[in-house]
DNA sequence: GCAATAGTGTCTCTTAGACAGTATGAG
DNA sequence: CTCATACTGTCTAAGAGACACTATTGC
C-alpha cells in the first residue's frame, strides 16, 4: 500500500477508508441482490387457442405494483451461501414445484452453455440473461436484480409448491407489457429475444419437448417460439443434417395423425449442444 | 396481502418480516455490489513481436491477492444513483483516463446491441457481460460482481488519468491465468469468448480500429482476435459484400506497404450493426 | 526490374429455400 | 378411396473457401 491511488479491483482497496469498508458492506453499499427467472414453456392456451409460448408469472400480493403480475423471484440468500444459479432454481421449485430438476447450463456467464456430460436429457434449461440495476427501478431502494432464463417442457400447472393463486403460466403474447411490475417487461423481452436467437444456434429447442418427440413435434417448439411457420421438409431435412441434434429411438408414434397421415419416427435428445449448421430464422430484412 | 404466501417478485414480499426486510436491506442481504470491466484492445507487443489482442489490468495494492493482476472494477456507487453501466465507465476512466467518451451499447441486458443513432463511429463499445456471485469468490464477504466488456481502439498508455504504476494492457494470450485476482480469470475467458463470437455475427471489429481504416487493417483486428490467419482475398469480398459494415471514404492510404504495394482504401464503420451474412470463424471442428 | 500489398475472377462444394413427389395411415 | 401427415428428391440461388490472376506501388 504504497503509492496506490485506486487499485480497485474487486473491492475498493484504495483508500483506507475505502479499505474498511469493503469489511462492513453494511455502511457502504445499501444494495439489495435479488434474482428473477424468465421461465418459458410451450403448452396449449387454456382458451383452446392451439399452443404458445408461455412464461411463468405470480401475482404480487403487496406494495409497490400490488395486483400486478411480476416475474418469480427474490432475493439470494447470502447468508446460506447460496449461488445465485442455485436461488433462481430455488424460486422457481418454491412457485411450480418442480424441485429435483437437474438444471443444466448453470454457471456465473450467461453464455456458458451445458455440456451434457452423460445425462442424456436435462430436464431443466438455465442460463444467465443479465443484470438489470438502474437506480429507481424499485422505488423503495437500490435493487440489483440478476435474471436467469429458464427453458422447460411442458409443466403441470405452476402451482405444486408455491402458491396457487399467485403463479400462472400466461401466454407471451397475450400479455399487456404494462401489466408487469418493475422492468420486467424489459425482462421478459430480452429473455423472449434470447431464446429465439438461442435456438437457432443451439440444440435447446429440446428443452421445450417432451424426452421422446417427433420431427413435428421439434418443428411446433420452432414456429411457437419464433411465431412464424416453417416449410415442413426443410426442416425435417435440416435438423437431421445438424450431427448430434437428434438422436433416433428407432420407434415411431402408437398412430398417425387425428385425422390421418404416415406414423412419425420418434427422437431423443442428440448430444450437441451447438448446432452446425445453424437452423437461421427466415425474415431477418435488412439490419439497422 | 390475504392468502398470499410466496409472492415472490423483485422483493421478498411474502411474509411480514420478509416485507420488512426489504426496507432495510442491511438486516437483510449482507451482498455488496461490484463491476469490474473486461476491457479489450489490440496494440503493438512491449517486446516488438507484432500486434495482439491485450486486456487492461491493474496490479493490486491490498489484501487480499496483494501483488496480483486483476481486471479493473469497483464497488457500484448506489449513494450516488450510478448505474451499472455509468460505474464501469467510471471504473475505465479512472484507470485509462479515457473520459469523455460516447459509451456504446449500454444497457441492462448483455445482448442489447448498441444502436449508432447518428454519432458515426462511437469511440468505445461497452456491453454487460455477466454476473458473478459464487460464494466465497472473495474470501472477506460475499460479493456480486457485473462484469462488463468494452472494446476499444488503441488507446494512449494505460494510466493517464489514473493510477501510472499499477495499471498496463497486458497481451492475452501472455498472461498466465493464476496470476489474476478472484475469478478473474474465468470472467476474462469469458470475455475473449464473447469477443471472439461478436465479431462473427456484429460489426464491432470497427470498434477496435482507427476512425478510418484498410480493409486489411479490420483484417488484422479479425486475425489477432480469432489468432488464425485469414484469406486476404476472400476476407476483402466478404466484408464488403456485407451490407453497412464499411463506407467507402474514397480516399486512399497515403502510401503503400513498407516494402511497396498497392496503396489501399480507406473505410469508415458503416451504420450495420449486425452483418448479413455473417463472417464466420473458419476451425469450428466438431461440437461437443 | 522485383517483391509486396490491394483487389478481382472463377471454380467447387455446401446450404437454404422452393416445390414436387412418394409413403403410409385414419376415417 | 380420400385426405392428412411423414418423409424424400431435385432444382436454383447464394455463400464459403481455394486458387489464380490483375493492379499498383516502394525499393
């Protein structure tokens, strides 16, 4: 500690004053660490609609926003040591019940993907999608809010271990963005954006189906989460191009369609996890 | 506040204590609150061995990790109502001395893209990288830390503004991982990670050139980022046939290479800010 | 002149996308 | 049989990469 000015760093070091500080959190940085999940579904809309993509609300029962839906979250248990993956997974279980999930793709980039080591299908898809913390988006105090992006297939209603009322998978497209509470519009939207850039680049479109599904089937998981329709044989011929995407079961479906057709050949899970080539979404016009 | 057991959201909110609690976050959440920048640049080698990508660092003053290299960073300033993006600024400045500059690309999400608006050529790219909250990640206290990448043209030797002796760009591919501080290391892989991959599908290879510059100028930049050679000729068609990637200034160097040659064009950043198609890195072997 | 650098032409292979055709099964 | 769904063949256009060639300049 010589003529170090501002070393900086992790902590602020500088000045002994500053040096003390980074002792006492408690008298220098009034910040509040919360986490928030975007968690995305595909099921069928409860108005019969066919399906869409869904995302996971609760109902926030205080002030502010009273009455406004928000993302599940809360804040990271610091004092249990707990990682800030493993408190989005733990808010998640605490509103859908959906504990013993291995969640894969945890780490602290938000890029890092999940190496499937050797389970075959993670049930869980969570990946880090950033950290929002302008001043004032929680009128009552200085909130940093790291929000997580989960993928799952379709879940029995979200409501298992939390709170019944609460909790609700709304589709994304029928929500009003002024509906949620804080900037978690900003949220969703960024999350939405990921995820449709996501599968084009990666294998993650499995995460939205069942462990055994059909060429189709993947094909629904594409066109609900991009909102366009795919030309049916490119597609099929694409992603069994993409080594590692799908990994055939050797089986087919009991029958065909409801109202006729051929029985379709049943995949699992490939072992990629990045898709070469990369299954591009069609109407990207000019950039800028 | 009825039935509501878990309301979740942004804030603890469920129980009476919880709710409490969230008025005073230092009963409660005992987390401070960092930024630390991965700031990047290509520039000539100290030893003359011809240019390379190279991270800023500073040398720490203090306990712990006395005497290690760490990357740039401080607490978040939440008494002053600074942003995370405005504390990372703060944080280059403060060891560069590049103030003043037209920060591009901020936002609260990573993948929000910088939209050049009408400034021609933002001098520096600055984009939220990740969050980093694994327990014991510093041994005094729990610590989150947002990490931010910046990407910058050569810029004047490192320590203008702040600290002479402590700051310096180092080369990359020299620096010996345990020599950093904390994670350090894991957040500087990530960074080259996500600048090597923005630099296939996003006009950013700009941000680390001079205002105007050589189609086989922005040829380096790709080189020393990806460190493999790349085709001359093919590299030359496809950036110019990727639509608002550069703008010709119809003027030409003033002469040609050292040892003759041709004297090349002169470009300017174009208003593209992803690119269609995309340059891709050539050696994607197989995934997985 | 020669060597070096800038820039273009052209060929081949791969992929995207359009479209049409075949295979199979439900009613 | 008819229609729906699964799957395959084929053609065209565009891009990637290899390679060769022309253009211009310093020495």
């Amino acid at each position: 500690m010589t003529t170090v000015g501002q070393p900086g760093g992790d902590t602020p070091g500088g000045t002994e004053q500053a040096w003390l500080a980074a002792y006492d959190p408690r008298a220098f940085a009034p910040i509040a660490v919360t986490v928030d999940v975007v968690a995305l579904t595909i099921r069928q809309r409860a108005d019969g609609g066919g399906k869409a993509l869904h995302v996971l609300t609760i109902r926030r029962g205080g002030m502010p926003y009273e009455g406004f839906r928000a993302l599940p979250g809360g804040f990271v248990r610091a004092a249990e040591d707990e990682d800030l993956g493993q408190a989005a997974v733990r808010e998640l279980a605490e509103e859908t019940g959906l504990s013993a999930l291995g969640a894969a793709g945890e780490g602290g980039a938000p890029e890092a993907d999940s190496a499937p080591s050797d389970a075959p299908a993670p049930r869980l898809h969570l990946e880090q999608l950033g950290t929002y913390g302008t001043p004032g988006r929680d009128p009552r105090m200085r909130v940093v809010s790291v929000a997580y992006l989960a993928f799952a297939p379709d879940l029995p209603e979200a409501t298992a271990g939390g709170d019944a009322a609460a909790a609700a998978w709304l589709p994304v497209d029928a929500l009003d963005p002024s509906e949620l509470a804080f900037d978690h519009a900003r949220i969703l939207a960024d999350g939405l954006e990921r995820a449709r850039s996501k599968l084009e680049y990666t294998a993650l479109a499995t995460a939205f189906a069942p462990p055994e599904f059909t060429i189709s089937e993947l094909r629904e998981v594409y066109e609900t989460v991009w909102g366009e329709p795919l030309h049916a044989g490119n597609f099929h011929r694409k992603v069994l191009s993409a080594p590692g995407f799908v990994e055939d079961t050797d089986t087919t479906t009991a029958r065909g369609g409801a109202r006729g057709g051929r029985r379709a050949r049943l995949y699992r899970a490939g072992g990629a996890s990045l898709l070469h080539p990369a299954l591009l979404r069609p109407s990207r016009e000019e950039n800028q």
